[in-house]
C-alpha cells in the first residue's frame, strides 16, 4: 500500500512516513498541498493521504476539497494529521471530504488505530508469526 | 475589548505530552523548573493564535538544546551536525503543536500562524504577559511564555 505524507515540516514527514512504513507502507512525501496535488496530477497513485493542516502554499483543507473535486482521486482515503482539534475545524475537515483525523501530538499506536478503523492496515501486518 | 486568560498548568501538561509523544517516546523527560534558568545562547520559536483575541505561545531555549531537539525528532545521531533549516524545522513544529493545542482551548474558534524561528526575540513592544512556565529538557532549560499582542 502506498501513503502519501504531507506536511510542511520536514520532522513531521519523517516521523509519520516512520510510523507508516513500520506498518508496511511505501511512502513518499510532499511539504504542501500543492506539491501534493503535483504527484497526483503526474499519475501517482495512493491509498492514503496524512495532511497537515496549516501549510504554506496550499493548507491541508484546500487539499481536501481539490482531490474531492477530481473524481480519479476518489479512492484515495485522507487523514488530516494536525493541531487544529477544535470541534468546528474537525467537523469543517470531515465535510470537506477527509475520511479521518488525527490531533498533533500523536502517538504510533494512535495511528494505528485509526488506520485499523479505516481498514487501512496492510495485511501483512495483520498476520501474527507463527508460533 | 477580548482578553486572554491565563492558561496556567495546562501550558506544562500540553507541552509534556508533546515532548512524550513526538520527541522522547516516553514521558518524564519534560519537567518543571521551579526557579528558572537564564538562557545562553537563545534561540526563539512562536506562533500567533488569532480567535477573539491575538496571543502568542513563545518557546525560549539554548541553541544547543534545539539542536539536541532536532536531533531527536529528525533520528539523526547524537553527534551528527544540526543544520539551520533542520533547527528551525524542529523546534518550529514543537512551537506549532504546542501553540495549536492551546489555541484549541480558547473559547472561540481562530486560526494559528505558521511558526517562526529566529535567534533574536521577536518584538512584543506592547504585548502583555500572560503566562510564563520554565521547564527543563533533559537537563536544559526550556521556557514558555503566552503573550496577548
């Protein structure tokens, strides 16, 4: 499965595409939305997004509503991964088209368990070793 | 006019769960200061919370210990050089997570300016005060301060 990790913080991709490829993930990583908007326009494909919010260029928000207006991207699932948690801006994210949300600071198992929600685990993963 | 509210412990518990989650893996690492500790070599990180009111959450350190912090975020080696784009990247994001968790607690709605890093502290000619917590990082101080600009 392939995620696409982006945020405007360099420590912040490196952190969730760390977490992501511990779980079985190819990654790659954009610093705004707009170079996000590039891969998939080039013909990338993802089953994931993890986007910040606030972000120099285009924000995470204006992301969401631009892949959600292309219906090529549709099967992409999009994780806002922020420290915007007030009620208003979650709800705002969700209407706009993002499947989930994740609240900066955050732990590995918290993405985990959104991810496992989302059926979005690879199975590999999922497959205890054999005793 | 709006005021803003001191934030009180919420500013230490905010910040440890930061430091456990993203940085140490583990709590305990982040602790309180009682008495403070003057800064050598500061290096400054902020970001401006617009909801109602304008308030600034301040992060204050030694460079030395945002170049640790960098280290510690980006997994380089312990002795690995720190580079000023890496510093500002890392202790910049610390700002933003602390600021955007404590603008989660204002009692209206705002937006959170993308950090800024700089060795030199940034103008609050005007500003007042609103909270200050001194903390210690793995031994090095660390201080937060909250402003309404």
């Amino acid at each position: 499965m392939r995620a696409l990790v982006i945020d405007d913080s360099r420590a912040m991709r490196r952190i969730v595409s760390g977490i992501l490829a511990g779980i079985g993930y190819e990654t790659a990583e954009a610093g705004d939305g707009r170079q996000a908007l590039d891969l998939l326009e080039a013909g990338e494909t993802f089953d994931l997004a993890c986007i910040d919010w606030n972000m120099p260029v285009m924000n995470g928000l204006e992301f969401v509503v631009a892949v959600r207006a292309n219906r090529a991207w549709r099967d992409m699932t999009m994780m806002m991964v922020t420290t915007e948690s007030e009620h208003g801006q979650i709800v705002r994210a969700l209407a706009a088209g993002a499947h989930e949300y994740l609240i900066k600071p955050f732990t590995p198992d918290a993405i985990r368990d959104k991810l496992e929600l989302l059926g979005l685990v690879p199975q590999a993963d999922l497959i205890e070793e054999p005793v | 006019m709006s005021t803003l509210t001191p934030f009180d412990t919420q500013i230490s518990a905010i910040a440890e769960e930061v430091f456990a989650a993203m940085i140490d893996g583990e709590p305990g690492h982040l602790v309180a200061l009682p008495d403070g500790a003057p800064l050598t070599d500061p290096v400054y990180a902020w970001v401006d919370m617009h909801a109602g009111v304008t308030g600034r959450a301040l992060l204050a350190t030694d460079v030395a210990t945002a170049h640790d912090l960098a280290r510690a975020l980006l997994q380089m080696g312990a002795d690995e050089p720190v580079g000023e784009a890496d510093l500002v990247d890392a202790f910049g994001e610390v700002a933003n997570v602390v600021g955007g968790n404590l603008k989660a607690l204002l009692p209206v709605q705002g937006t959170l300016t993308l950090p800024q890093v700089g060795r030199e502290r940034p103008d609050l000619s005007g500003a007042t005060q609103v909270d200050a917590v001194a903390l210690m990082w793995r031994g090095q101080p660390l201080d937060i301060t909250v402003w309404q600009i």
